[in-house]
C-alpha cells in the first residue's frame, strides 16, 4: 500500500489553484442519469470517489469518459436498476445514486453505502422523504428495494428534521422529474446543493430556493443533457490555507469559491493570518506563529463552521500560542484523528463532542495512520509543522478527496513523497 513520506519544518509559499469540487461532483453524476444526450462536466475532479460514481455508471448501462479533468456522460440507455453492494461500500455518497435511479427508472435496488468511518449516518430521512414521493420501500437481505407506485414519483411537501445534504440532494433528484411540485422544508443550504441545482437547470430543470431553507420543484417528465463547470472545493481551499497558516508560509488560491469560503477564513482570521479576496482569488500571509481561536468553534450546517474543515483548522491550532475549543455539531466519531495529532506531540483532550487543543511551539515527526478523508489531510499538516520525518498510511482516504496533494505541496515548497 502506498503512503506519505513528509519531511516537515519548511515555511510553504506560492500559488495553486482549486480543484472541482469533490461534493459536487459526485451529486452531479449522479444527476446526469437523469439527462437525455451528453452532459460534460469541467473541473471534475480526479479522485477515487469520483471513478467509484463512474463506475457505478458504466455499470449500469451509461458511459461515463474522462479527459483530464473533464468528464462525459451519455445515459441514454439505461441497462440496470440495481448497484451492486460491492460498488455501494466504496464511498458514502453512492446513496444519492437512489434518488437519480427513481427519477430516471421508477425503481432502483441499493444497499447501504460505505466510505470513512463518521459514526451512524442514518438514511432514515431519506427513506421517509421519498416514501413521501409515492415510493415502496422493503429491504431484503441487506438490499433495499424502492419502487414508486405508480411507475414515477409523485410531488410532496416535505420537513426535514435535519437540513440533511445527503437527504436534501435525494429528494432533488427524484422531484424533477416526479409528478406535480415538491416543497423541501429546512432544507440544506450548502453551497454544494446551489451547484447541483444549477447544473440540473441547465438540464431543463424548474427548481427555486436553492440557498434558502425551503426549495420548490416542479417536475419535469424528462431532462436534456448540457455543458456545465464544476464549482471549487471549498474543503481543499479550506485545507491549503490551513496548511500554510500553520507553516508561518504565504499563498495565493486562485479559481477559489470567495463567498463559499467565508464562514472558514473568518475563524482562520482569528489566528492573525492576513486574508484578502478578490473575485476568485485568496491571498493569505501569515509568517509568525498563529494565535489560538478565542471563541468556540461549533460546527454546523452552512452558513456555519463546515464540519469538513475541523480537522484540518485544528492541525494548524495545535501550533498555536494559547488554546483553543472545537465542538463538533454533525457527527459521532469525527475527532478519530486525535490520536494521531497526540502522537506527533500535540497536546489535545476530547471529551464528547468537545475538543480542547492547547497549542505548542513545536510538533515531531511519527508514523501514523490516516483514519478518514479529513483526518488524514490533517496528519499531512501536522506533519508539514513537526520536526523530522512522518509516515502517514492508508492514504487511500486522502486520495478521495485531494487530487495530487503530494504535487501541491512540493510546489509550494513542501518535502511530501508517494512511495
């Protein structure tokens, strides 16, 4: 198996420009079984996740090609309803593939999705949601087998306890071309669902309130294919100005999503980072050592902390002069990076959902094993910051999420080896 050899103690400077979203794209493909002719997609990223959602195409009938960061897909014939349960493990987000599945087919037979070990994430939403729409739900045998009665499901009004992404990206996806309009109440307002409803209205989809807590659809009885570009991956903008905050370093991210980066560089502002923004571009300098974050930072659903940068903030905190306290709002066992951080020399305390970080000057190098997709990115940062050299394994979960990231660090003067 491959890992990371990281050689830390170099201030990082210069300039890199953004990946396509991860959280879009797969949404995305998804979607695209909805479509009629070819639907192409710029600045789709390469990254496991994203060749698990195309593999799940193929498998399925459609054609699914890349040339370089530009994927295209062709779902005018669909050969097969069902999704082995050996492609459902391979990531968490294949659930999505159900909704698409129902609006294209009607019908779909899945099995509980795989990826990073964050604790229960129930479907339970997403399954009453869709039972709402008109579809029969039965597991056997592991599987669970959906049907919408009357051959395509039918428009609902909808209440999400929780502004659930997974659950609100489901109910879109089956809605636009369901009969009649559907109204998600409290629904999610993460950037990511703006973008998946763009590329279906380029698809000839009639949705309103994207962004907002309450979306309406209007169903369409069929889609077109279409050309769309892939937002940025706030998360990786999220993990780059992390990195180079905690090495006392200076970057310019070019091709950055500004307005949907805002609820993280305003914490990071907090640590004495100089951060400027222009259109699609961020500038921050750093170059002395971070102060800790005085307010506490809780995660929560967009406008809020973004989950997915809490490990990758708190690796560069754990440097900082003073303490700092992260409360994690979304999920169960998402400080599983800790012991890693702890190994490297950090001084960290995890009590439920709190984490107490009390910042040091310095960190060592150490042999550690990525634990997710987050928390890995988090050990390549605590490693870039340490003394010596680091070895982080099971590198396949940065791979989900970071294309190349060993190339992007070497550029901004970083030692990060694959072997």
């Amino acid at each position: 198996m491959q890992k990371f050899v990281i050689t830390g103690g170099r201030r990082l400077c210069g300039e890199l420009a953004l990946q396509g979203s991860k959280n879009s794209s797969l949404p995305i493909m998804a979607a695209a079984l909805l479509c009629c002719g070819d639907c192409t997609l710029h600045s789709c990223p390469k990254l496991t996740d994203v060749y698990a959602a195309a593999r799940i195409l193929n498998c399925v009938g459609c054609k699914c090609s890349f040339e370089g960061n530009t994927a295209v897909i062709n779902s005018n014939i669909l050969g097969s309803t069902e999704i082995s349960e050996e492609l459902m493990r391979e990531m968490r987000s294949s659930i999505i593939f159900m909704g698409a599945m129902l609006g294209r087919a009607g019908e779909c037979t899945v099995s509980v999705p795989g990826g990073c070990e964050l604790g229960p994430r129930p479907i339970d939403m997403h399954l009453a949601a869709l039972r709402k729409m008109g579809v029969d739900i039965r597991e056997s045998g592991g599987s669970i087998v959906c049907r919408a009665s009357a051959g395509r499901a039918k428009g609902a009004k909808i209440s999400l306890a929780f502004p659930s992404v997974g659950a609100t990206e489901n109910i879109i996806l089956c809605a636009v071309t369901a009969d009649g309009e559907t109204v998600i109440n409290n629904a999610a307002r993460e950037p990511e669902i703006c973008d998946l409803c763009g590329f279906l209205r380029s698809c000839g989809a009639d949705i309103v309130g994207d962004g907002e807590s309450s979306i309406i659809i209007h169903g369409k009885k069929q889609l077109h294919g279409c050309e769309y570009t892939i937002m940025p991956d706030r998360i990786v903008a999220a993990t780059y100005l992390s990195m180079v905050a905690a090495t006392k370093g200076e970057l310019i991210l070019t091709n950055a999503c500004v307005p949907e980066t805002e609820p993280f560089f305003t914490v990071l502002e907090q640590t004495g980072c100089g951060i400027y923004t222009s259109e699609k571009k961020i500038y921050l300098r750093s170059g002395s050592r971070l102060k800790a974050v005085r307010d506490r930072i809780r995660t929560m659903p967009h406008p809020g902390f973004p989950t997915d940068a809490q490990a990758v903030l708190m690796a560069a905190l754990c440097v900082a002069d003073g303490t700092s306290v992260f409360e994690e709002n979304i999920f169960d066992c998402r400080y599983r990076h800790t012991d890693a951080l702890v190994k490297m020399g950090a001084d960290i305390q995890v009590l439920g959902k709190v984490a107490v970080i009390k910042g040091r000057e310095g960190l060592h190098g150490a042999n550690v094993e990525a634990t997710d997709l987050r928390g890995g990115a988090a050990m390549v940062i605590a490693a870039l910051c340490a003394e010596g050299s680091s070895e982080i394994s099971r590198i396949c979960h940065i791979d989900r999420g970071y294309e190349k990231m060993e190339e992007a660090v070497r550029l901004l003067g970083g030692d990060m080896r694959r072997v």
